[in-house]
C-alpha cells in the first residue's frame, strides 16, 4: 500500500493555522563517507558505522528501481478527488531531508506523541520482551529516527535472546545513520540490527521469501504511523502482513506455519486542541517538514514545478473523522507546470494547472484511534489482543496505546 485514497469523510475545518515563514532551512543532511561494498547476489550494502560496527542495509525495492513519485504527482495534479480539493501524496514527504525534519518534529515540546510512548516503552518493555520467541525475526515498518526501538530492544538484549531485527524505511543513507546510531550506543551481544530499504510492500515480498519461512515473525510499527491510513485501510493492511506471513512457503513450495504478532503504537488521544497543536508548532518545525514535500516533488518531476515560497501549510482537526489533515495551500496564484509524455509523439508535453491562492492541496491525514475504532480494527483485521499498555490523560481516557497482537 503506498499511495493512500481520499477519505470518504469531509474534512470540518473548525480549527486551522497559518504559519507563515521563510523558505524551509536546509536539515542537516548525511554524508556517507564510509566504502559500499555491493554483493550482488543478497544486496546487502555493508556500511562500518562510526564505532566500527557492520550494519547491513538490504536493498529489497523490487527490481531495484527507485520510488518513482512522479506519476502520481501529475496524476493528483490532473485531478482533484471527490471533495474537490487537490492531493499530493504522502509519501513525498519521506526523503533524507523530510526524515530529518521529522526528527526535529519528534522533540517539539507539543508532539506528544513521541514523549508519550517512550514513556510506555520505558516502563513496559521488559513485560513485551518476555513475549517475544527467541529467533524472532523484529520487522518495524517505517523505522524512522529510532528514538524508540532501542529501549524494546535492550528489554531483549537483557534476556539474553537471539532475535534479529530489521529496520525497514525509504531512504538508504537515514537507515545508515540511525541504524549506526543504534549499533554504537546499544553494543548488543544477542540483537543483531540491520536495515531494509524499501516500501512496505517490498517488505512484504522479502518477508515472504523461503529463508524467512518458520521464523517467528512480529511487525513493529511504532508513532501511530499506520494512522496516515483510514482506520478500514489499516485493518487491510494489517491483515495482508498476517496472511501473508502465515502463507509463507519454505524453498519446496510447502506452506510453514508461523507465528505471527504486531507490536502497534496508537494515538487514541481524543483532545483536539492537543492533536492540533502537536501538528502546528508555533516555531514552525512542522510546517518545514511539509514544505519539504514540494521541493522532493520538484526532484521526482525534474524541474522547478512548485516554488515553496509561494506556499503555506494548514492544518486541520476533523472532529468528525477523528483525525488531524495538513494541507498545502499557495499563498498566491501558482500555475504548476507537469511534463506529461506523450507516447504517441515520444515526447513530453507540458501542461499547466492553476492553483488559485487559499485552495488546499492535501498531504497527510493522522487518524486518531478511540474504543470504538480500535474494536472495529481488530475485528476487520482478525487480530486479538495479547498484551496491551496504555497512558491515560484524565478526563480523555486512553491516550496512547501499545498493542501486541497475534494473528
Ligand atoms: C510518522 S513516521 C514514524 C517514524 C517512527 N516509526 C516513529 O515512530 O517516530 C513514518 C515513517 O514511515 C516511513 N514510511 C512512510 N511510508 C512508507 C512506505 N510506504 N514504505 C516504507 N516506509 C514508509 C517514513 O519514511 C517514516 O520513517
């Protein structure tokens, strides 16, 4: 699942910002000084981190093509969805520089979200890492910064049990950095750490390979990531990785049952002022993460089609649907060029779409989970609940969840 659908809820603007500021800073970008070694038949990269330890980056993008976004980007362009607003999708907002920028949003005092399940991790990892099978194979889906997985992984190292874990994310030289960053400052003896790049569906194909059969399996998917999806898209989601998992066949083509389990971090939180201002931070983090969006869109299409200049962000909390949208808005009139190909002709021809100042382009959704979505969710996907914790904000009740989950 890479591009997401249009919601079929109407977003109720009853609470938005602008915030405007100069063209996105540059995030600090990595450099990869280290020697790549390429073995061409497992595609593993072998990078030596800062310490000297070996991290493994397996390339898994199916046929090693890189993410093209640029025909979805025209086609978003092209077309407006059933509430007339434009999309762009979200996946432009996950380059080096957008995933940087992420991290800068994780330590703003209003994103509670980070804060909030670092907390539940510190104090419930040891009971996680009790149900975890030694030889398990530890699969988080959109790894991200990694502020968080360590402090589940030390709870493992600590009793003693061989697991490997794989950090899976879209860009090669942050699964370097922050991998690096895990295998220097946790010296792990039992753990062994490597990382993924692709998208979530070629996770899903390398994990149904033959050398992965029989293995235990659970997926980790940290940061109510999964909430960019509509609740009946999650449940989808999580139950394809189930069956597919459970119908991974060994190298004779005979099925091998396997255990099966997600670790899912939720945001439950039900205060929209809270949610609002974790997504529109007064210093203007965030609103640099999304305008970083328009500036990768202009690397996929190979031309300067927007200027970030010309754009502001909104953020929205849909009391409705339950879920935070961040929309793109241009401050002036902007006519975005798209190159379109023209097979007949074999060449590219331009088209020109006119955004007019104050239409929303949107980028990104966060859906929040209550009871009652969470119920549908488990039983949509056919997963059980083994082990949960939960922070609870007073009067708001369940605030951010963690659940173990078996298939
Ligand atoms: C909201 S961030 C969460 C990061 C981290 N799990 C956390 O809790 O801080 C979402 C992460 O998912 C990754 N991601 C988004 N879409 C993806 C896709 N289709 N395939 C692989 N990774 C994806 C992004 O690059 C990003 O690291």
């Amino acid at each position: 699942m890479q591009e997401k659908k249009p919601s079929s809820i109407v977003p109720k603007p009853d609470m938005s910002v602008e915030l405007c500021i100069p063209k996105n800073s540059a995030a600090g970008s990595s450099t990869d000084s280290c020697s790549t070694e390429k073995n061409a038949l497992v595609d593993i990269f072998v990078q030596v981190s800062a310490e000297g330890s070996h991290i493994d980056i397996i390339d898994i993008r199916e046929g090693q093509q890189s993410l093209d976004l640029a025909p979805a980007i025209r086609f978003s362009l092209q077309h407006c969805n059933m509430h007339g607003y434009w999309t762009l999708p979200s996946m432009l907002l996950w380059n080096e520089k957008g995933l940087r920028l992420f991290e800068e949003v994780t330590y703003t005092p209003e994103y509670y979200l980070t804060n909030t399940e670092i907390s539940l991790l510190e104090t419930h990892s040891g009971e996680l890492a009790r149900q975890i099978e030694p030889g398990t194979i530890l699969l988080e889906l959109g790894s991200g910064c990694l502020r968080k997985t360590g402090i589940l992984l030390q709870a493992i190292e600590a009793l003693g049990k061989e697991v490997d874990y794989y950090a899976l994310d879209l860009d090669r030289n942050e699964l370097l950095r922050t991998v690096g960053q895990l295998v220097d400052t946790s010296r792990f003896r039992h753990v062994r750490c490597h990382g993924l790049h692709g998208t979530y569906d070629d996770g899903r194909s390398w994990i149904a390979r033959p050398e992965n059969a029989g293995k235990p399996i659970c997926v980790i998917s940290l940061g109510s990531t999964v909430g960019s999806f509509a609740p009946a898209e999650v449940a989808v989601f999580l139950k394809t990785w189930a069956e597919t998992v459970k119908t991974t066949s060994d190298g004779g083509g005979n099925p091998v049952a396997a255990s099966f389990r997600i670790l899912l971090g939720l945001d439950g939180c039900k205060d929209g002022g809270r949610v609002f201002e974790a997504y529109n931070d007064p210093r203007g983090v965030n609103k640099r993460f999304i305008l970083n969006a328009l500036d990768n869109a202009n690397s996929y299409l190979r031309h300067e089609a927007f200027d970030a200049r010309d754009w502001t962000v909104r953020g929205v909390w849909d009391a409705i649907a339950k879920r935070h949208v961040q929309y793109l808005v241009p401050l002036v009139d902007v006519d975005v060029t798209v190159l379109q190909d023209d097979k007949q002709q074999q060449q590219q021809q331009p088209e020109t779409v006119t955004v007019r100042a104050g239409e929303k382009v949107q980028l990104v959704s966060s859906y929040k989970f209550d009871d009652e979505v969470k119920h549908r969710l488990w039983e949509e996907s056919g997963l059980t609940v083994v082990n949960q914790c939960m922070n609870h904000d007073g009067s708001y009740g369940e605030f951010f969840m963690i659940f173990l989950l078996n298939y």
